[in-house]
C-alpha cells in the first residue's frame, strides 16, 4: 500500500512534460482570444528609420531620422483602435542633431485580410517639444500586422507625417518637415475575449 501512495506521488517525467504542455496550450488559447475585438487593450511601438526634406527661413536640406513609436490603446469597437501615441525623433543633418518628443492621439482601424492577417490604416496628431522648439505634427500610417498568436503580432509600418515647429527661444521663424518612411512593430494584444473567430 506504501508503495503504491509512493508511486502516485513521485513525479513523472513524462507526466510532467505532458502537464507542461498541456498548461502552456491552456495559456495560449485563454489569451488567443484577445485581438481586435471591443473592450481589449493594445500596448507595444514601432521603429522607423527614413529620410526627409525639411525647409526653414534660410534654406533646405536633406535629414536622417530615427524615430521610436510606443504606443497604448483601447477598442471601444470592434477593429477601431483609441490611441496615446508616442514619437522619440532623433534627426541629423551634417554636424547638426536634434531630439524631439510628440505626445498625441491617435486612431487606428483594422481590415480583417485572414485568421494571422489584418490590415490597419490610422491618423493622428502629436504635439512636441525638443531643443527650444515646439510645435504639432499630422501622422498618417497604414500596413499589415501579421499575428504569431491571436494576442502578439508583428507590424510593418508605412508612415508619413507633416511638421511644423517653432523656435521658442529665438523667435527665428517656423521649421516645416515631411517624414516619410517604413518600419517594423511588434504589438501585445490584451483582454478577456468571448469568441476564437476573427472579427
């Protein structure tokens, strides 16, 4: 009898690695329900790497841009995505550089392309401060998100923006940029879900 209470309690490894398995399967399928679907959250950023032609009171010329886009936000529909965007710019040109920060709204809407494929196009208005400027932004981006998992996805970003900036400390005029580029994103789909199909 000892030894039979002995038995049941000792682990298996096979029975372990099954209840492994079957925990992470059980995991995945309670968070494969959250996607675009009203009511879940969406969190994560993108990155982008481009070049623009910006012009000012005395001349212009051609920048390098980096820019890191995190990002939050929540679907009070289905498919269409509130945001609080976020754009780090960090621009060069020549010996220059300049670091800018714009904190805005945002919209998104996603087109249903399959079960691992949407398609979003979305807009937006940032507001920003940097090295003695200020000024708004108009964003605009659309691209497909690919989905690993009904939660997690992997975004290609195609995004245009048009700035104007002022110089707050000199008062020497108003700085005008396009920004035109394509990067990757990578997004964390969050809620709780009532249904497995695509909406």
């Amino acid at each position: 009898m000892v030894g039979l209470v002995n038995d049941f309690l000792t682990p298996k490894p096979k029975k372990m690695k099954k209840f492994y398995f079957s925990t992470v399967f059980t995991l995945l399928v309670l968070t494969g329900f959250c996607q675009t679907e009203k009511g879940n959250w969406m969190m994560g950023g993108n990155i982008l790497f481009s070049s623009n032609h910006q012009s000012n009171d005395y001349g212009s010329g051609t920048l390098s841009t980096f820019v890191l886009n995190p990002k939050i936000g929540y679907f009070p529909i289905n498919n269409l995505a509130v945001i609080l965007n976020t754009n780090y710019l960090s621009q060069s040109q020549g010996d220059i550089s300049d670091h800018t920060l714009l904190i805005g709204p945002s919209i998104r809407y996603y087109i249903p392309a399959s079960e691992s494929v949407k398609f979003f196009f979305g807009t937006g208005v940032g507001f920003d401060s940097g090295s003695g400027y200020s000024g708004t932004a108009l964003q605009f981006e659309a691209g497909p998100s690919f989905f690993i998992t009904r939660a997690v996805a992997v975004e290609m970003n195609i995004s245009y923006q048009t700035e104007s900036m002022k110089n707050t400390e000199q008062n020497s005029g108003t700085v005008k940029s396009s920004i035109f580029g394509v990067g990757l994103g990578f997004m964390i789909y969050l809620g709780k879900g009532t249904t497995g199909h695509v909406n």
